[in-house]
C-alpha cells in the first residue's frame, strides 16, 4: 500500500494490491475536502456543507445523505426514504458495528479501510488505540497538561472536541483557528460571553495592569468552557470594538 501527495501535504491518491484510486480535491475551504474519488471506471462524488459530509453520489448515480452527531460522525446513511445502515463508535472512532458503506465516519471524516485509521490531513489516528501515528508537529505547552502528550487525541476530551486537521483540537471543525472575539457594548472592560467560530467559548476576569504598562491597554485572564485551555490575553485600544487575545487555545 502506498500514498501519493500534492505540494501542499494533501492526500492525491492511494495504491491498495494494485488498484489506484484517486482523490479530485477541493483546496479552497479552510480544510482541504474530498469531491470524489475514482478506482477505475467508478468514481464517488461528495458533497460536503458548514457541517462536513452531508451525501454521497453511488457510482449508479444512486444518492446516499448522511446523518451526523454532534461531533459530525456518520451515525447512519439514508437514500432519502429509509435508513440502509447504522453506525455507532467507541470513544475514540472505533466503529462498533459494520463498515458503513461510504469512506466517511468517525468526526466525518475519511476512514482508511485497509489499515483502520482515521485520516486527519496532517496525521492519521488509530481509534483503536486512541492516539495518533506521529508526534503533533506544534509542542505542547505547559499552561496546557493535555498537550505536552504530543500523540494523544484531542487531550482527552472525547467529548467536545475533534481535530479535522490533525493538529487542532477544536469544537467547529470548519474553524480550527481562534477569531478575534468582539467585545459587549458600552463597557470598557466588558466580558464577552463567547467566542464566534472560535473552538472554544472564552470569558475573562479583569486584573490590574502592570505597572508602566499603557492604560489603553488591559490585561486578564482567560477562561474556557474547557479545562483544557489556559491563556492570557491583552487587549489594544480601542477596546470596545474589538479583543485582540494572545492564548493558547490552539496550541
């Protein structure tokens, strides 16, 4: 079995006793996805949404739309009618019942089926062992226990989290990168109460500012919905529009 891969790290095609299949990707999300894969005369197409994989087209033109949970797994495959098979998973992505029939399943994403890992565009995961093959690339950080274990998946939270890239836990899988988080009104030192398509819900306790540091700037702490994430952060004026923060919330 053997792997090829584009200038960018992303999975083209796979040679499996012979057979070739090939993968038409689409780069242009901020995760790059699978339209549809060929092995010989058929090809599968994908149609993906805010949500990750929400159908399939059969090589027999047939449609497959598929029903996620809320961490975006195939739970089970529906031709619009009926449910034709069901899936559930162990904690970590093992699938407990048979092989769904589609490339898609724990997180929603690609299953390789001839070693059992779930394949997560900078690494790839063994459900049955619950870590990944390969150390993650970004080190740990001792704010954060649960990232100092560079194999481990998404820190233990089986939960809340998914890592769509293999590098970032995160609760939107279209949005492993933190935004900016957008102040409440009419008060300078104001807590936001979440964070837009950010992975994590962030709120902060005001603390002094250091002494000799410029007024317009404040200090505090952050705070998750997460134990796994610890931070600090500063915010420049003006403050009421907008909250620059530096954490560590994806590493």
């Amino acid at each position: 079995m053997s792997y090829a891969y584009d200038g960018d790290g992303n999975r083209v095609s796979r040679s499996l006793s012979g057979t070739l299949t090939r993968y038409l990707l689409d780069t242009q999300p901020g995760l790059t996805v699978v339209l549809a894969e060929t092995t010989g005369a058929n090809t599968t197409r994908y149609i993906h949404g805010s949500t990750g994989i929400l159908a399939q087209q059969n090589p027999d033109s047939a449609m497959r739309w598929m029903l996620q949970d809320g961490l975006q797994s195939v739970r089970a495959i529906s031709d619009g009618m009926n449910v034709l098979s069901a899936q559930a998973y162990s904690p970590y992505g093992e699938p407990m019942y048979n092989d769904l029939p589609t490339e898609f399943g724990f997180t929603g994403e690609q299953i390789d089926s001839a070693n059992d890992v779930v394949y997560l565009r900078a690494r790839v995961m063994n459900p049955k062992l619950g870590i990944f093959g390969s150390l993650d690339p970004l080190e740990g950080q001792n704010q954060m226990v649960g990232s100092l274990n560079r194999y481990n998946w998404v820190r233990g939270n089986v939960v809340n989290l998914r890592d769509a890239n293999g590098m970032c836990p995160s609760l939107n899988p279209l949005s492993p990168t933190p935004q900016p988080i957008p102040l409440a009104p009419n008060s300078k030192y104001a807590t936001p109460s979440a964070t837009p398509n950010a992975p994590v819900q962030v709120t902060y306790e005001e603390v002094p500012t250091p002494e000799g540091t410029d007024d317009e700037t404040a200090y505090g702490e952050i705070e998750t919905n997460s134990n796994d994430y610890l931070g600090v952060f500063y915010a420049k004026t003006p403050i009421k529009d907008r909250l620059d923060f530096k954490s560590s919330l994806h590493q």
